[in-house]
C-alpha cells in the first residue's frame, strides 16, 4: 500500500463465510424471510454485526473475504480437507449472494481468490497493513487467523452467537495458550483441527502441545528431538509425525495474494443510502436495522432512508366514561386486537386489550372498567358486524371467557394465515411474525418508544400492548396478499377459521376424567414394572443397573451378553426401540423381553401421570388442538396429547375407561371414518379394482388381498390380508420397499414383489402416485381436495436423499391432507346440525378421525342421525364415507 498516510489506517477484515454460517446458526431460519421463501437469517445476522463492529471499532478501510466453490490448493495436498463437515443446510444455500448485495450497496469491498481461502485473503491483507504501520482488526471465528495476531494485528473472535466478541491480543493469546501467536500453527498441527478434518497426534493435547514448544522452541525443534520425548505421548508423537507435516503445511497462511494494493479501494464511505434502503426493501428488513447503519459507510451527506414506516396513532387509554364512545366512533369498522391475560386447566382470564386501526390505538385494562364500560365492550367484541383481527384468536376467545365475554367477527387468524402459507416452518408467536415479516422487534421498539415518553405519563403504560395490536394490523394486511397468491383464502375464511372456533368451544368444555381410575391403573403399572424389572435383574445376577441409562444398557447389552451389536451412534452401539425389537427377535434372549415389557409399562406410567397432571379442579381434561403444527393438516393435540395414548394394546386402550360421560349427560358416543385414507386413494386414482371394492360392500383388505395374489376371495388368509393392508397403507404413507419390508418383517425384494403385484392389479393407483410426484415436481407443490398446498423444493435438490424425501411426502401428502380435509368439514357440519336441532349434546374431542361426543339423555337417535350425515356427506368422494359409531359410558365402551 502506498498512501502516504498509511499509519492511520484501520482495516477491518472479516471472514464472509465463517461470520455467515454463525450468524445462520445464532438466528432461526424460520424466523427471517423475504416473504417469497428465502431464507435472510444469515443476512440479517451478518448485517448486523458489520454495523455493529463498524461502529464499536471505527475503521477507516473495510473488507469481507469470501471462500470460493471447487476447493483450493490444500484439498490436493490432502484430499480429506473438511471433508468431515455437514451438509450445508438447505436454508442457507442463497444467502451468502445476498450479503455481497449488502455489501455493495454499503461500498464494502469483498474479495475471491481461485485456488485460495478466505484466511489467505485476510491473511495477505493483515500482514501487508501492519508492515507498512496500519492497524488491522479481523473478524473470524477461525482459529487459524490466531497465527496473524500481533502488535498492529488484533483478532475479534465472536464468542456468542456474531454479537460478543473477544479481543485476541499476543498478550491474550499467550495467556489462553501459553505460546505467542506465530507459535500456534505448530500447535494446531500437533493438536489437529477437528473442522478441517486434520487429525493431530493421539492423547496430545493442547497444554502438552504448548509444553513442548516452549521446551524445543517451534516444530522442527520438536520434531527433531521427538526420539528423546518419553512416554506414550512420545510414541504417538513418531507414530504421527507425517500427519503432523501435513497439518503444519495446511494451516501455514499465504501471505503474498496479488490483491489491490491501493488503500483507497477499501475505504469506507462509498456506499448508497437509496440503493441499501431498496435492498432492505428487498430483504424485507425493517426500521430498527436501518436506524442502525454508521454514517460512516455512505457517501458523504448520504443518509440511509427511513424504511416506510407509518406515523403510530397517539396510544389512548380510555376512562370508562370515553370507552362508549371511542368504540362506537374509532372502532366501529372494526380492529386488530393484541391481549394479555392467561388461559390454563380450563380456565382464562383477559386483563388488557389492545385495538388498533390505521387512525386510533387504545389499551383497555379490564379491571378499571365500569359495568357501563364493560357491557360497551361486551357488546363490540360479539358484535358479528364488526370485522376483527388477531394473532391466535382462539386463545384471544379462551382468554374473554374468563371473564364472561364472547367474541364474534372474526376475520383473520394470522396464525392460521401463516400455517396456510408456510405449513413446513413451525408456528410462532405475534412477535416471531413481527420479526419474521416485518422485521422488528416489538419489545425493542416499544422500549424505544417508551424512552422518548414521559415514563410516568399514560401513554407510556401500555405501549407495548399497542405497537402488538399495531403489528397485526400490518401483518394481516401482508397475509391476506400471500393467502390469495397461494390460493389458500378459502382454506382460511370457510374452513379453518371458522373451525378455530369450534374447537374452541371443545376446549373450553373439556372431558370428565375419573382421576381414580388412572391412580388405579397407574399402581397396576408400578407393580408389573417392578416385576418385570426384578426379572430382567435376574438375568444379570442380581446386578440392579438402570433400565432406562443408554450407557449401562450398552455395556450390558453388547459388552457383558455379548449379543450383536445394533447400529452405531455417536454416542456407541444404539439401544433405541427399533433396535431392540430386532435384536430380540434374532436372539430371544429373555433380558431383552423384560426390557422391553419393562419400556412399554414406563410409557404407560408416563402417559397416565401426563394425563394426572392435566386433571382441572373440577375433573376434566381441557386439551389444546393446533392446526398450525402439522405439514399435512390434521389437528394436534398437547397439554395433554390425547393422540399417543396407544389403541392397538389392551393396557393402552384400558386407559381410555377413565375418560367418561359428563354429569347430567347419558352416555359417551364416539364415531369415526372407516378406512378414510384407502377412499381417499381410491377417489384420486380413480381406480376401478378400488373403487369397486368400496362399492360392493366387500371386505377391502380381504379384496385387494385376493387381487394381489390371485386367488378367490375366500382363499385369502390372515398373512396374504396382513401383507396387503400394509401395502396399502405404506403406499397411503409414501413408504419405500425398504420401509415397507421393516415393517412387515420380509426382505426388500419380497416387499417389492408385493408392491409390484399391487401395481399391476391397480394400475390407477400406480399411475396416480407417479403422477402426483411429477406434477409437484413441475408446480412446486402438492394439493388436497381442498387445495391445501405443501411446497416441496427439494423435489428438484441436486441432494438424493433430500429429493426422495421431497418426492415420499409429494405422495403422501394429497391422501393425509385430504382425510383431514374431510374431517375438518365434518367438524363443522356436526357443529351446525348440532345446533340447528337445538340438541343439548355436545362434541368433546376430535382424535386422528374420531370424534367424542357428549349425548344428553334422550337425544341418543338424534345424534346417531346428525353424525351419520354430518360425517357421511362432509364430502362427497367417488366412494362412499362410512362411518362407524359406539356408545358407552366411557370412551373405552364407547368403542366399535
């Protein structure tokens, strides 16, 4: 460099893909988008920290060195090179181009080399500024940028997530290391380095690394005393030594890239206020990111635009003489409301509401509230005329009970909105949304603002609540644009929003549970576990080890039995549930029966205790229903899960005996599709062997079956209807011959040949899977009955095992979404028969296909005839819906 004031300068060098891998894994992938499906956490986080280092450190001169695709010099010096690293997430693939726009747009110069690393950039970059009397400051998570630390050269090595720091001065890295830094490279060579796939030296560590090097000076002084170093760290040192070499040729650093010389091609201050606000634009990034950028970065008199950002209404908090009237005036079109209050066990409590429109905001706490006031808000909230807007309304709903409130209108459920659009990124909160649309942090933002009030005015109070309530205003506003672009508007406005509140009114109601009946089978338990237990010690000569320790199973299992070794984990030889199955039936060892009796009644106690736990002061079961968390639609259960409360054993099923009829109700009636998912298939194939064997009334399995291997109906057996029942439901599933020979317990080629036959007698059904893919392939995305889409990128991945993965859920997808299509529809219309004969019974639960109903005395016929065509005709397929009913007084009765 050749500035004549080059002592002034102050570079910084920043590591572009080892601060971008950290900044992807610090933030959630879920949680940044431009809003078409690209991921920006890993922008975001990157942004973030150059700004902050910028403005922390007051550089004059910046630059970002990026790796280049292909390998360099080093992987031809030894071909495992990295070659231990993960796949790079999907997500990320995208995000490092976009940090080079950001970059430009901030006039920061960023650098490749072919053949060549980031560090050799950094490296040639450092060591040339610090020669010539500047300073540099580097920025890498990478340990091999320690070598370059020195009096002009200080490492900022991020510690937390790209936003803590540490200063890796000589005097700092002799103290972590006890060797001055142009001395770690021969340490990293003895030690090796684990993210690069180095191996170092067996049993040598890093204090006996820096312990030699004091002694013999560096490495070549090492390794020409290594014959005299004793003990058995010695001998690995001879027996390594060559691996040694190798890693201190790949770690050494390249100092002289032909790189710009002229320091003017790295100074801050090129960059375009117009420009980053459009790539902001772009990235969907919000206010606070953009308030955040040095000056220092621009042009001079440049200013980075304010993002368009509306002017918040002043936050009204009204007495309960103004509430009246600023309902029936600000609010009378309708509202986004946030709230807080709390819902739990059955019961909810709503202790401020927030509204928001684009001219008024207003924070009502409840508590202060008048009876005039409270009757004026009772009468707004259920007016079904005034449209409202919330992040969870179901909650919001549970929440308004508590205090005898009920509220009506709804028009947007942003939850369900952004399940509808993105139903394979997990649910978030208001604030998840906030950030992940919007880009801000409501917290932050509202901190901000309070800080600019009078901390002891009304207006500060609250104005948390009001910037939420103002957020989902704006993000409905983006929801609905992307629910119409995703043909997803009806999904939400006829089907999903409206059952938000059906399902409501069954959480609220809850189901009667007999707490002495899971006590019971919960001592019944205790005792077999013991028993099962003793036995399983008995095995071991008394030897009381525990059943449930990975690490003393594996020493048990595979060490002190010697029985074959399973699959090996990282952490040894795995003792999950599959493995042990297989491993009993290939031994028969009576340990491993009692081990797994002993697995199967522990699970039994914990659901039982899971169940206990969630009992109400008044003895019910208020389970929470999702219909955000499954890809394919169905609903979910928590708090407690209803849905793993196993049916296919008797001492599952008995635990359904303590679920019963509510008081003042007569019985429990419960009903449920039969084969729901082999209909669906038949109506979407379009196959004539299916769709006849729903029409004939014929047992299906037992068709099929005789179909596939040729025989007459009546010659069909129990193995020849078991092997195609699995057929049928593993192709429902998308389960490959793989999966479906694990499961039968055959060999793959047997369950292909079972495959295959099945094609060949129902060619529909093959031609329909195979299409399904194709079409997703082509459009992106899989559809229901409905129209409910799945988007599957990775049906076009470069990655087998991502793509076969895409093309197993583009085949199952239709089928499950479409069943829980179905049910959802006939939710509804049970709801609506329900009440339109004014019937007093009442649905309790939906669980998988299955519905729960409370039967009031006397209205045991109606109800048979409201499930019968609320079910049966929820939608009309090629075959018909059948539906089975039981009746009891509890659920296990109940069953048919």
């Amino acid at each position: 460099m050749t500035a004549s004031d080059i002592g002034d300068q102050r570079i910084l060098l920043i590591d572009g893909h080892a601060m971008a891998f950290r900044a992807f894994f610090a933030l959630p992938a879920d949680g940044f988008s431009d809003g078409r499906g690209q991921a920006t956490n890993a922008v975001y986080g990157f942004t973030r920290m150059i700004i902050n280092v910028v403005a922390s450190e007051q550089p004059t001169h910046v630059a970002v060195a990026f790796d280049l695709p292909g390998g360099t010099f080093r992987d031809r010096i030894y071909d495992q090179y990295k070659g231990g690293r993960d796949e790079t997430p999907a997500e990320f693939h995208g995000q490092i181009d976009l940090i080079m726009q950001v970059l430009d747009a901030l006039g920061v110069r960023w650098l490749t080399v072919e053949d060549y690393e980031a560090d050799d950039v950094i490296a040639t970059l450092a060591t040339r500024t610090a020669a010539e009397g500047g300073e540099a400051l580097i920025v890498s998570s990478d340990r091999d940028a320690i070598q370059l630390v020195g009096e002009n050269v200080t490492l900022l090595q991020p510690i937390k997530g790209v936003t803590e720091m540490r200063r890796m001065t000589p005097a700092a890295v002799e103290e972590k290391y006890g060797i001055p830094p142009e001395r770690y490279p021969d340490l990293a060579a003895l030690v090796g380095e684990a993210a690069d796939n180095l191996p170092g030296v067996p049993g040598v560590g890093p204090k006996t690394a820096a312990k030699w090097i004091v002694q013999y000076g560096d490495l070549p002084g090492i390794i020409a005393h290594a014959g005299e170093i004793k003990g058995k760290a010695g001998q690995s040192l001879r027996d390594h030594l060559e691996d040694v070499e190798r890693n201190r040729l790949m770690n050494a650093a390249v100092l002289d890239l032909e790189l710009p010389t002229d320091p003017e091609h790295y100074t801050l201050g090129r960059g375009d206020g117009a420009t980053l606000n459009a790539v902001f634009d772009e990235l969907a990034f919000g206010p606070t990111i953009r308030k955040d950028v040095p000056t220092r970065f621009l042009a001079e008199g440049e200013e980075v635009p304010a993002a368009p950002a509306r002017e918040l209404p002043p936050l009204q908090q009204p007495t309960s003489a103004e509430l009246p009237v600023l309902l029936s005036e600000a609010f009378a079109e309708g509202a986004a409301l946030a709230t807080e209050g709390s819902w739990a066990l059955g019961q909810g409590d709503l202790l401020r509401i927030a509204l928001a429109t684009q001219d008024a905001r207003a924070v009502i706490t409840l508590a202060e509230l008048d009876d005039a006031a409270e009757r004026a808000l009772a009468g707004w909230l259920a007016d079904p005329a005034i449209p409202k807007v919330a992040h969870d309304t179901k909650l919001v709903g549970h929440q308004a009970r508590g205090r005898a409130l009920r509220i009506a209108g709804w028009r947007t459920d942003l939850a369900i909105a952004e399940f509808l659009c993105r139903p394979d990124q997990r649910p978030t909160d208001l604030a998840g949304l906030a950030m992940r649309h919007l880009q801000e942090d409501l917290q932050v933002e509202a901190a901000a603002a309070q800080q600019e009030l009078d901390l002891g005015s009304d207006e500060a109070d609250g104005e948390q609540l009001g910037r939420a309530a103002d957020a989902v205003l704006r993000l409905e506003d983006l929801l609905r644009d992307e629910l119409e672009e995703r043909g997803a508007t009806s999904l939400h406005d006829d089907l999903e929003l409206p059952l938000s509140a059906v399902i409501g009114e069954l959480e609220a109601t809850g189901i009667a549970v007999d707490d002495a009946v899971l006590a019971g089978l919960d001592e019944e338990h205790a005792a077999r576990q013991s028993e099962v237990a003793d036995s399983a010690f008995s095995h071991l000569d008394g030897d009381r080890i525990n059943l449930g320790s990975p690490k003393q199973l594996q020493e048990v299992l595979y060490e002190r039995l010697e029985l074959p070794k399973g699959r090996r984990t990282k952490t040894g030889y795995s003792t999950n549930a599959e493995t042990l199955v297989d491993l009993f039936e290939k031994t028969q060892h009576p340990f491993l029966a009692d081990l797994l009796a002993h697995r199967d009644v522990t699970k039994m106690r914990q659901i039982i205790d899971t169940l206990r736990r969630f009992i109400s002061p008044e003895g019910r079961i208020h389970t929470t229903f999702h219909q955000n968390i499954a890809a394919t639609g169905r609903l979910s259960s928590n708090n407690p899960n209803l849905q793993n409360i196993p049916t296919r054993t008797e001492e599952g099923r008995r635990i359904r005996s303590a679920f019963h009829v509510s008081e003042g109700y007569g019985s429990l009636m419960t009903a449920d599709y039969s084969q729901i998912e082999m209909r669906i298939m038949a109506h979407l194939s379009e196959d004539a062997g299916l769709i006849e064997a729903f029409r004939s009334g014929e047992d299906l399995h037992n068709f099929v079956a005789s179909r596939v291997f040729d025989v007459d109906p009546d010659e069909v057996d129990p193995a020849m209807r078991s092997k195609t029942k699995a057929v049928s439901y593993g192709l429902a599933y998308g389960l490959s011959a793989f999966g479906l020979a694990r499961q039968l317990r055959v060999s793959q080629a047997e369950a292909t040949g079972l495959r295959d036959g099945y094609f060949e007698r129902f060619g529909g059904v093959r031609d329909f899977l195979r299409e399904s893919v194709e079409k997703a392939r082509a459009t992106g995305y899989t559809e229901t009955i409905l129209g409910r889409r799945r988007y599957l990128p990775d049906l076009t991945s470069d990655n087998r095992q991502r793509r076969e993965n895409a093309e197993r859920v583009a085949l199952n997808s239709p089928i499950q979404g479409s069943a829980a299509d179905i049910i959802k529809l006939a939710m509804l219309r049970v709801d609506e028969l329900l009440r339109r004969k004014e019937l007093t019974s009442r649905v309790l639960l939906q669980v998988h296909d299955e519905l729960v109903v409370d039967v009031a005395a006397g209205e045991d016929q109606a109800v048979r005839d409201v499930i019968t065509e609320g079910m049966g005709s929820a939608f009309e397929l090629s075959v018909p819906l059948e539906v089975g009913i039981g009746v009891g007084a509890n659920w296990l009765e109940a069953a048919h």
